[in-house]
C-alpha cells in the first residue's frame, strides 16, 4: 500500500520538476489555484507582479516540492500510527490487512486533496524578502579575566592559598 503511494508522490514531483526545467510550470499552477474557490486568476497575477516574474518563478518551483515533501513526511508518519492501531482492530474481529488498505486508500486521498490545497494557498500567502542577506551581528569579542586557581595565591595578598582564603 505504501509502495504504491510513494511511487504516485514522487511521480507527482518529478512531473513538477520536468514542467518547471520546460517552463510550462506556471499553467499548472494556474489550474491547481484555480480549482481552489477561494483565487482567481486576477489573483495569481497580481501575485506575480507584487514579486516580479523571476521571483515567482523561483516560488512556483519552491513551493510545491516543499509542499509535497513536508505533507508526504506527515502521511508517513500518519501511515505508522494507522499500522499501530489496525493492530488492535484485530481484537474486534476484523481483518487487519483490510483495514490498513481501506484506511490508508482514504489517508492517501487526503493527501491528495491537501497536496493541491496547500499548494494554492502557499503559493497565494508567498513573500519573498526584498534584502537579498540578512543584517549580520558583529561579535563583540569578551575580554578574558584570569581565573584564579584554586592552589594559587590569593588575589587578596594575604599569601595563603585561594582555596583557604577568598574561595570558600
């Protein structure tokens, strides 16, 4: 089951990859934020000129694979606890293996669904900055004191011991 599922996620990324090196990205992107209710494609182009084109076409390439990468970890670790549970399944008298297979045939049309989704809508919330580095911190260097041993003289100039003296 979960063969058949990785092999569907990473065909999925790498057509995205073979229609970003062509350049025929951005008309899929298009349909995927256009099935969503929520954009149009006025507001996939606004989008586009708030970033500039070169921008977005580094965020069309981005956004997805990371969309993809991080849901796909999720579902992984969805599929484990479903494995757990199915498990426990086996007390009420149902067959676990059908279980597994139902429950993550459904899990995978989730994921499915949010892929495109979350696509949308990370790529619609995108802001690039426009500093290129961030304001780098400038390390104030500490002056070193010298530490007082325990067996030396007592900064004091009591001649005894540190140890005996200021160091109890």
């Amino acid at each position: 089951v979960l063969n058949r599922h990785r092999e569907a996620i990473y065909k999925k990324r790498n057509e995205i990859l073979q229609l970003a090196e062509k350049g025929e990205l951005k008309p899929y992107l298009i349909d995927i934020v256009l099935a969503q209710k929520d954009y149009s494609e006025q507001t996939y182009m606004t989008k586009e000129e708030e970033l500039g084109e070169e921008r977005m076409r580094e965020a069309e390439k981005f956004v997805p694979l990371k969309v993809i990468d991080s849901l796909w970890v999720e579902h992984l670790e969805n599929m484990e606890q479903l494995r757990d549970s199915v498990r426990l399944r086996a007390y009420g008298q149902k067959d676990p293996l059908v279980e597994y297979k139902q429950e993550g045939h459904r899990m995978y049309q989730d994921l499915l669904t949010n892929v495109d989704t979350m696509i949308a809508h990370s790529l619609m919330r995108v802001q690039i900055n426009s500093q290129n580095k961030a304001p780098q911190r400038q390390v104030v260097s500490q002056p070193k004191a010298n530490k007082v041993g325990r067996n030396d003289p007592c900064p004091c100039g009591s001649g005894k011991k540190y140890k005996k003296c200021h160091g109890k």
